[in-house]
C-alpha cells in the first residue's frame, strides 16, 4: 500500500544584519501558511534595524494552495512594510504553476518601492 502522509512542514530561519533567510520545507497550505507569517512577522519585529531583504528558499517545498499563495502576499506585505525586498529562491514546478497562472510573481518580487521585480527570473539560486 502507498504512503500519502503529507510532507511534514518546517521552517528554518537564518538572521543576518542585512539579509533574513527562511527555508520553507513540506506543503505551504491552508495548516501551514499562518505559521510562515508567523514566524517571518516575529523575525521582522526583533529588536535591531529591519533586514533589506528577505530571502525565502523554496527547494523544499512539496506543495502549495490558495492559502499557501496568501501566505506568501501577505509575507510581501510585512517585507515591504519594513522596506525590505523578497526574493524568491530555488521555485520548484508546483510553485512556479501556481505564480503563473495567477500572474503574481513580478508582484511578490517586486522591490520595497514597489518599482519593478525585485529578482530576475534567471538568477542563478533561482529555477526558471
């Protein structure tokens, strides 16, 4: 018989001066997306001067829904809130479907003015 568990979900996050990083792992989703603001809100508001960028890996990521995708609009919303840029990293197939087909990628990257992507698509940490 086949195991259909859902990948387990688990965020990693890594605090530079300039730079947040957080690795997203298992299924960004209507469980999950409220923990992914959660946890990006509370390292934006530690104590210290906000990052420039947040930097969010994806290489991990199994799947992503509706939920999953306002998670991520509302991450860009608290990125840009502190002036910060989000970056996209390592897009697998699953994710880079759902920002094109609902035409919301060159929203997330764009830059904290809101001036144009923030990231080029053919960036070497990202997947085209």
């Amino acid at each position: 018989m086949t195991d259909f568990r859902p990948t387990e979900f688990a965020v990693t996050v890594a605090h530079e001066p300039a730079t947040l990083s957080v690795r997203v792992r298992g299924e960004l989703d209507y469980d999950t997306g409220d923990d992914l603001i959660d946890i990006v809100a509370e390292h934006l508001a530690a104590d210290g001067a906000p990052p420039h960028e947040v930097r969010v890996d994806f290489h991990g990521l199994t799947w992503i829904d509706s939920t999953g995708l306002a998670a991520l609009l509302m991450v860009h919303r608290r990125t840009s809130a502190v002036g910060a840029t989000l970056r996209l990293d390592n897009r697998p197939e699953v994710l880079e479907r759902v920002l094109r087909l609902t035409n919301v990628l060159d929203h997330l990257t764009a830059g904290a003015s809101g001036q144009g992507p923030g990231f080029p698509p053919d960036a070497g940490s990202v997947r085209p």
